[in-house]
C-alpha cells in the first residue's frame, strides 16, 4: 500500500519517505520474523525436548516493543491508523482540509509529548542500571528507540498535517 505522502508535490520528499518506509518496513519483517522463529523453537524446545528457550518470554517483550514502535511511523506514513469519523459528515466539504490539519497538529502534539516522556524514562532506567528479571538485559536501548520512532512519528504527522493543509496530499483526497 502507498503513503498518501508519496504524493506530495516534492520528488525529493517522495524519495525520502519511500526510503523511510521500506527501511522501517523491513525492520519490522526482521523482528517479526524473529519472533516467529523464537516462538516456534520455544514451543519445540518446550514440549518435544523439555527444553525451552531460556528467557524466550523476555525476548518477546522487548521483540514486541521494537516491532510495535517501528509499526507506529509506518502505519501513520500510510494513514492506516483507526480512525472515528462519526461528526465529519457536519463539517463544510470545503474546510475539511483545515480540519484534518488541524487534527494533525493535535496528534503531533500527543505523540511528541509520548516520545518525550519515553526519552526521560530511558534516561532514568539508563541511570538506575534498569535490566530484565531473568537474562539481565538493559532495557534502556530498546526505550531510547521506541522514543526515537514515536518522534519520527510526529514529524510524519506534521508533514501529513501541511500537505492536509495545503493540498499536496493524495489527489483522490479531494
């Protein structure tokens, strides 16, 4: 599925969002793929071997928060977020656009203030030494990276709001 933003009005802004996309995309096929692996030889291990993986549930997790927040720039790049239109049929077609800006921005603000929040608690888990219960990994890293992609996200959704704005989205947008 194609982004709405691929149709900006701006090759060079087109570019770099496919980039972004297929890079993010692909990550996301890795940890999933992954996780896959992980849960079918914990399976194996566990009830044929009576050998589990050890830690396989941990693994999960923080697979789990890679996978989810490498999703959340993807599925905002592709507007394929859940979305409730229940008053919009009120609004003039004519400022429809405005209003899907300005939603934008709002969401911008919602997400900028998470990855905010994120990026302090993985300063503070860093500082406290915070690691798993069982395999002792640091936790820190993968919540400097959920930060970092809820970031990219919000910078997605201003993007989304200017061309909402402005018109250079997809032109069967109206």
């Amino acid at each position: 599925m194609s982004s709405p933003l691929l149709y900006t009005k701006s090759p060079r802004l087109a570019g770099i969002l496919r980039r972004v996309d297929g890079l993010l995309g692909l990550v996301a096929v890795i940890v999933l793929a992954f996780l896959m692996l992980l849960t079918c030889v914990d399976v194996v291990g566990r009830y044929l071997l009576d050998r589990p993986v050890p830690g396989a549930f941990e693994i999960s997790e923080l697979a789990m928060g890679a996978l989810i927040f490498t999703s959340l720039p993807l599925v905002t790049l592709r507007r394929e977020q859940v979305t409730v239109d229940l008053l919009s049929h009120l609004v003039p077609v004519r400022f429809r656009r405005i209003q899907q800006g300005l939603l934008d921005l709002l969401a911008a603000l919602c997400v900028g203030i998470i990855a905010w929040r994120l990026w302090i608690k993985a300063v503070e888990m860093a500082s406290a030494g915070e690691t798993t219960a069982t395999l002792q990994i640091a936790v820190y890293p993968l919540v400097y990276y959920m930060s970092l992609l809820t970031f990219l996200t919000m910078i997605l959704i201003v993007v989304l709001a200017w061309t909402d704005a402005f018109g250079a989205g997809n032109p069967e947008q109206g």
